[in-house]
C-alpha cells in the first residue's frame, strides 16, 4: 500500500511539473485572443437605442 501512495504521489508531482511548464510556455508566445466563429463572439446585453450604452461611455 506504501507503494501505491509513494507511486501516486509521484505521479501527482510529475503532471504538476509538466502543467506548470506549458503554461508558462503557453503565455510566453501570445496573449492575443482571437474569435475562429462567428458564434464565439459575445452577445451584447444592453438595448441598441439605449443612450446610455450601459454605462460603458461614461468614465
């Protein structure tokens, strides 16, 4: 049984290691988001005759 939970553990760390490494890859090339559909794109919320576009042009 020692065994068992030495071998997890290991495991454990090891994908630990792995998933820390390609996220810091994976945000070194590009933080640029990009829409590939049509459908990914959002929704907008508010009324389109709303005057004041939901508060987004005032700052």
């Amino acid at each position: 049984m020692k065994h068992i939970v030495r071998v997890f553990v290991v495991v454990l760390a090891l994908t630990g290691a792995a998933a820390t490494t390609q996220t810091s890859s994976a945000s070194a090339k590009s933080n640029a988001v990009t829409a590939s559909r049509v459908s990914m794109l959002p929704v907008p919320m508010c009324a389109p005759n709303d005057p004041n576009a939901c508060g987004m042009g005032t700052r």
